[in-house]
C-alpha cells in the first residue's frame, strides 16, 4: 500500500484539485454506502485518513487528483466526471492539447478511459476516449448517473447503450448520441472487437 498523503501544499496541488465539493462529496458518500463500506474501511481502502475522507464528504476540504483516484478506485466508481473541475474562471482565450495514445488512462471493470486535454484547471467538459469493455448489461453493478449531459460518438465497432427510459440503442462507427447523463446509461460492446467511442461530458 503507498503512503498516506494527508496534506498537499503549494501550485501544483492547487492545480490538481477538484473543486464542487458538496457534489463530489455526496457522490462518494453515496458511493461508500451503496458498498456497505465505513468511513474507516473506505478510508483505509484508498490509503487515506479517516478525518480526510469526512471531510471530503462534507465539503469541508479540497482534495487533490490523486487522492480522488484513489477513492474512484476504491469505491469504483465509472465516471471520470469526477475529474471534472470548476468552471469559474476569469481566463479566456485557453488552450489544451493532447498527442495520439498520450491522454491519462483510468481503466474500470467496464470501461477504459483516456482522459483528454487533462492539464486545464478550470473547465466544464470532459473530453476522453473510451474503451468499451463491457459485452453484457449485467456487469454493471448498478445504472451509471452523473450531473448533466453527455455527447458520445462511436469511433470503431459496434455497441449497445441501454438508458433508463428508452429502449436499447445499437450503434455503430460513424454513429452519435446526446443525452441527459443524470439518466442511468451504460454501454456494452456488440462487435468482435471492442467498441472505441469518444466521450464529451459537460457538467450540470
């Protein structure tokens, strides 16, 4: 288990943190409960403290990328909307760039994530590539959700997205959608390979 980080100082741990705390904060609680977990056994878990992970869930600290990486796998968590971070920002005219294959990775049970253009503090979108791992609706443990709405385009392959309130959708490559991501989704691949789909998540 790495070391327990239970304070980080200065820029470059400003620059990583993730703020919105009451809505991080109450999706990892509820995140924690759905697993029947304590704050001692998830805190332990993500190699954090007892009183960081509190805090975190009552909005009463900033907690910094990695610790969040630790919670998202711990508790695992499917959406990188928990990368997102505040819009508010007096900056314009901003610029972020990504090479082929060099976006940060954060692989789940069902998904592989490339986290695109990731070096901007302050924005509302998410930009990332996925890989989408899951060939059966029953590997999710539960509907994935999260605040606002999201615009996926199919790269390569063929998929499923079965959605809370419609019938399943088949796409494949060329194909596209928009929707309410407080609506439960998921995707599973239907083609040989697995389906590759490029994920835009714009935050409510």
């Amino acid at each position: 288990m790495e070391p327990v980080q239970l304070e980080e100082s200065g820029i470059a741990a400003e620059a990583n943190e993730a703020p919105d705390g009451e809505v991080l904060g109450k999706m990892i609680r509820d995140a924690r409960k759905e697993k029947g977990l304590t704050l001692e056994e998830a805190a332990k878990a993500a190699a954090i403290g007892r009183s960081t992970l509190s805090k975190i869930e009552n909005n009463q600290t900033r907690p910094s990328f990695e610790i969040i990486r630790r919670l998202m796998q711990t508790l695992e968590l499917e959406t990188p909307q928990l990368f997102v971070q505040s819009a508010q920002s007096d900056i314009s005219g901003r610029r972020d760039f990504t090479r082929k294959g060099q976006g940060e990775h954060k692989e789940t049970p069902t998904y592989d994530h490339e986290l695109l253009c990731n070096e901007l503090t302050s924005k509302r979108m998410v930009p990332y590539i996925s890989t989408i791992k899951a060939r059966d609706v029953t590997e999710f443990d539960s509907w994935v959700r999260h605040r606002g709405e999201e615009f996926m385009f199919v790269l390569s392959g063929e998929l499923t997205l079965f959605t809370e309130h419609y019938r399943p959708l088949q796409m494949r490559a060329g194909d596209s959608v928009y929707y309410d991501s407080g609506m439960g989704h998921g995707c599973v691949s239907t083609s040989e390979e697995d389906a590759t789909v490029l994920w835009v998540s714009l935050e409510g």
